[in-house]
C-alpha cells in the first residue's frame, strides 16, 4: 500500500511540474499551409497519370526475310510510299492503294484464307515512323504478330 | 439580442485541421507518384496505338530521336551503376550513332537482362528508325519496344 501510495505521489509531482511549466503558446500556420496548397496545386497540375504505352518488336523472324524475299514462299506485302499511301499487296501480287480501314478488311480476309500469313511491312526510306506504328498497331490489334520489315521494293535501287 | 445583430462584428474560428491534414496527404501522394523524365525535354510526339502493352518502367535503356533527329539515350536501372565508356547511368546524354554502337556493345556484354526502348517522333522518316534497328540487330539486340502513347 505505502509503495503505491508512493508511486501516486510521485506522479501527482510529475504532473504538477508539467502543467505549470505548459505556457499556451501559437504558431502562425498560415505561411506554411499557403505554400503547401500551392506545391499541392503545382504536382497536381503537372502529374501525368497515363503511361506511354509501347509495341512489342521481335527481329528474330527478320532473318528469313532475306530468303523469303526470293518469292519462293508466298507473302502478303503491305507497302509504305513516301507520300504515305498505303499499298496492299496480296499474294498474288496485285498492288492497291488502300485506307486502314480496308486494309483491316483485306488483312481478315487473307486471314480466314490462310492460317499462317506472312506479312511483310516494306516501308519507303521517307516514310513516316506514324504509318508504321500506325500498320503495327493494326497487326497487333488483328493477332497477327509474326510479321516481318523488309526493304520497299523500288528504294533499294536507289538508296543501294 | 445585441450580441445576434448581422452588423455586430464576431470572431468566427474555423477549425482547418482536418482540411489542411488532407491537403498535406494529397500532397505527399503526389510528391511522391509525380515522375520527373529528363528526356522529355527533347521535342517529341509519340505516335499513338490503340493495342500494346505498357513498356517497362524499371532496368532499361531507351533511345530517344527527336523530330531534329537528335539522338540520346537514357539507361534506367539499380544495378548498373558504373559508368559505361562515356555514359554515366540514370542521365540523359545526347550521342551520334556511331558512339550508340560502341555504347550498346559494352553493354549488352554487361548485363543481358537490359530492356531496350526506342522513343522516336512520329515525322520521323523510316530510313531513320532502320538505322537505329540496324544498329541494334548488329549488337544482337532482336527484343525492343517501341514507344506510342497508349490508351
């Protein structure tokens, strides 16, 4: 009982000292909260949420390209002119110039023909990076990975 | 009475604890999610995709051309940190192909586990973009993303 009684006391002493040394005292926040809602504003304004997104490229395949060029295997060309017209040639050779639209056409048809479609892009040296992307993206978007970048037919005359 | 007249002046104090608690949350979210890409300050428009999956945030090397043709290259990663030949990693540097090609061959000996992006403008002509994946089928680089701005 006594060491409690202790143990009481000593904290009543504690506490005593505490509170008549606690002084009331204010900071002025305002400063600080000003510039945080200013830096708040700043990251929320410059924060960009959307990630850039990006196109798988396997160049493994791009080794038989130089054999399947020989036209011994039957492809499906789809060439990029330096004005950007898109030229869809099919397997028999016929070349038409074509929108994307009717390029995704053309592309499902050749598809429910042929199981395995060899594609080969053959972008002109002054084509856009764009139309590319732009033709790649369609391939993914259709399931047709296994396609292949070769040289524009005319160019490699004159660019060597 | 007096006291409830409109015109008498009475010192209202609005506790802002609990609004300034969440605007200093939000502001450490942000602080902390905001990325900040050096590379970004090269001009560049990406082209857009409607398909691709997201490119690999961690342990990469991108190259970057730019609508002036302007070549440089960047390479993310915790554990190469060494510098390689003239290139410190996680910096910004602008290069000539020719310095690309003996920065690629050092580093495809280094590390194998190294992903490679390339970020080009979209105006870009072709005969460009086949330089640069010339110069990586040469270092026997077959794996790379190309970077769009994805939906």
């Amino acid at each position: 009982m006594s060491d409690h009684q202790k143990l009481s006391d000593l904290l009543e002493s504690v506490e005593k000292k505490n509170t008549s040394k606690r002084i009331p005292f204010r900071i002025d926040m305002t400063p600080m909260v000003d510039v945080a809602f200013l830096l708040l504003t700043f990251f929320m304004l410059t924060t960009v949420f959307k990630k850039p997104g990006a196109l798988r490229m396997s160049l493994q395949e791009n080794e038989k390209i130089t054999t399947s060029s020989n036209k011994k295997t039957k492809t499906t060309s789809i060439l990029l002119d330096e004005n950007s017209n898109l030229i869809f040639m099919d397997q028999s050779g016929k070349r038409s110039i074509v929108t994307l639209e009717e390029l995704q056409k053309n592309l499902l048809q050749e598809k429910s023909e042929k199981s395995n479609l060899k594609i080969v892009i053959k972008p002109h040296q002054k084509a856009k990076y764009d139309q590319l992307i732009q033709v790649m993206d369609l391939l993914e978007f259709l399931h047709l990975p296994s396609f292949t970048i070769g040289k524009y037919p005319e160019s490699d005359k004159d660019d060597g | 009475m007096n006291s409830q007249l409109p015109n008498n002046k009475k010192h209202v104090h609005l506790d802002m604890t609990p609004l300034v608690d969440v605007a200093f949350l939000l502001l450490t979210f942000f602080m902390l999610t905001a990325q900040f890409d050096n590379l970004s300050s090269s001009k560049l428009s990406l082209p857009k995709s409607k398909s691709g999956s997201l490119a690999p945030q961690v342990h990469n090397l991108t190259i970057n051309l730019d609508e002036l043709n302007q070549l440089s290259c960047r390479i993310e990663s915790r554990t190469l940190t060494d510098s390689i030949l003239f290139y410190k990693p996680n910096t910004s540097l602008k290069i000539t192909s020719l310095q690309l090609d003996s920065l690629l061959s050092e580093v495809t000996q280094r590390d194998t586990t190294l992903q490679y992006i390339f970020r080009a403008d979209k105006n870009i002509p072709f005969s460009q973009v086949n330089e640069i994946i010339t110069l990586l089928k040469k270092n026997k680089i077959k794996k790379f993303n190309l970077l769009t701005d994805g939906n």
